[in-house]
C-alpha cells in the first residue's frame, strides 16, 4: 500500500470494534448479573485486534528512532 499501512490493518481495525460493540452489548444486557469470564471472552480478542491493528500501522522505517 502507498500510505505505508499493513496489508489486514483495516481488517483489524473493524474486527477489534465489533468485538468492543459487542462487550459493551453484553455487559449492558447482563447489567446487575455481569459474568466475568463471559466479559473476559470479549475483551481478550477485543484488545489483541486492536493491538495487531496498532502493530500493523507502526511501520518502522529505516531512520525513525524508537
């Protein structure tokens, strides 16, 4: 790509907030009752999407300090 971002980071990018859309769904829905490991099934794929998002925009480039 010209802009210089990974070729899935859009794909991440949509899959990482349907997956917070759908946290936030479930933890309204189930306000007084909330599960926890049901709440840890969406926020463990939930932050691994946006995290790979963020690592395929990060593109190092040969004179960026980091």
């Amino acid at each position: 790509m010209s802009s210089g971002r990974g070729k899935f980071f859009y794909l991440y990018l949509i899959g990482g907030t349907v997956a917070l859309i759908l946290l936030l769904y479930s933890l309204t829905t189930a306000y007084p009752n909330i599960n926890h490991g049901g709440a840890l099934f969406y926020i463990i794929p939930t932050l691994a999407l946006y995290y790979m998002a963020y690592k395929t925009y990060h593109v190092k480039k040969d004179g960026e300090l980091m």
